[in-house]
C-alpha cells in the first residue's frame, strides 16, 4: 500500500500484490487493496474480478462492498455502482463511506437532491470533518450552489479543519474553475495527498481533462526514489 498510495511506483505496488496472493490466494485484503490499485490504472475488469475474490471470502464486509462501488464509479458505471453501497447499508446502516461514495454517484448522475442528501449523512456520521464538508461542498458546487459552497469552505478554513487539497480541487473542478483545480492538485501533489492516486480516473475531474496543463500535472506523480 506505501508504493502504491504515497511512493507512487505502480509497477513494484503490482508485483507486491501479487506476491501477497500468491502466498495467501483467500486473502481478501490482499484482493481488495489490488483491485483499488487496478482501478485507479483504469484496469476496471481485473479490478471487479480482485474485488469479488474478496467479496468471496468476506461477504459480510461492507468496506469491501464500498470499495466496489467505488471501482465501479471510477468506470463510470454509475446504476450499478450504488447497488454495492447499499448492500454496505444493509450490513451496517451507519457506514459513514458509503454516504459518501452514493454522494458522488448521484451528484455525477445530476441529481443533486440526493447527492446532497447523502452527502450530509456522510457529514454527519463523520462528525463534520473537513474531509466529510468538503465532499459536500463539492455535491452543492455541481449542483450550481456557489454561496453554498463558498459558507462551507470558509467554515473548514476558518476553523482549521483538516481538509485534501485533492478535495478541494474536485470542488473547482465541478465549477469550471480550471485554474483552481490545476493549483489545487498541484498541491495535492506536493503533499502527497493520499486520493490523488484517483487523478487519472476521477469523474470529478472530467471537466478540466481538456485543459493541456491537466497531463502535466499526472506527469509529475513520479515514484519517490
């Protein structure tokens, strides 16, 4: 997981994951954290076929189920992304990331209302963290709320709130704001924030891809040496 989320050296990640699997195949964490590695490189098959191994050998878990919505929301596959977070909800109503991960489905599908709605349980079940206010922002910035959004960034700001720039680059994203966006992942670079690793595959940043400085910004996610 450290070569794969903060090294940056996807080729040794890969090899380590399939060493894990090859000493333990019915080792359902080894399977889940591969299939993130995979999605995130747009290997979306092979990373649906990792992420039922684990469901196989852990079908209670509902961290598991999130993850494979969430792979199944990098591909863009959005119907059938909520169906695992809900099976999450059933496990464990109260699952604090599977708010979060239906949130973003329902705000890529463009409806708001229950982006918004679940986005603010996942607010709330997260105690209102910057992470949890950020996504939120977020939802209410694709919704076109800009007094919305501005309120909530300066109440995690003011109050010094821990936040992602990554985050906060998907909220410029989603207003169109290419400049902010750009500087914000930049950052999120920088820092070595640990969702930047989505950048190739994040809806959330589909509409700055065009902007030719986007790719200039993924070249710069080089292996630590």
């Amino acid at each position: 997981i450290l070569l794969n989320d903060f090294e940056w050296n996807w080729p040794a990640a890969e090899e380590d994951f399939q060493k894990a699997l090859a000493l333990n195949p019915n080792n359902a964490s080894a399977h889940h954290w591969y299939a993130r590695h995979l999605a995130q490189a747009g290997r979306t098959e092979e990373a649906l076929r990792e992420i039922n191994a684990a469901l196989s050998d852990e079908p209670l878990s509902p961290t598991i189920r999130v993850a494979k919505g969430s792979i199944l929301f990098l591909a863009r596959r959005y119907e059938s992304a909520i169906q695992p977070c809900r099976h999450a909800l059933e496990l464990e109503p109260n699952f604090a990331s599977a708010y979060q991960v239906i949130g973003q489905i329902y705000t890529q599908k463009g409806d708001f209302a229950r982006a918004i709605e679940a986005t603010q349980k996942y607010v709330e079940l997260s105690q209102a963290s910057g992470w949890s206010l950020l996504e939120l922002a977020y939802s209410q910035a694709a919704a076109g709320n800009r007094a919305e959004v501005d309120r909530i960034v300066q109440d995690v700001m003011g109050r010094s709130l821990q936040f992602s720039p990554y985050d906060m680059a998907t909220i410029h994203a989603a207003t169109g704001d290419a400049d902010g966006a750009i500087a914000w992942l930049e950052k999120a670079i920088e820092q070595r924030s640990v969702d930047v690793i989505l950048i190739r595959m994040d809806p959330r940043l589909d509409k700055i891809r065009s902007d030719a400085r986007f790719e200039k910004v993924v070249e710069r996610m080089k292996p630590r040496r």
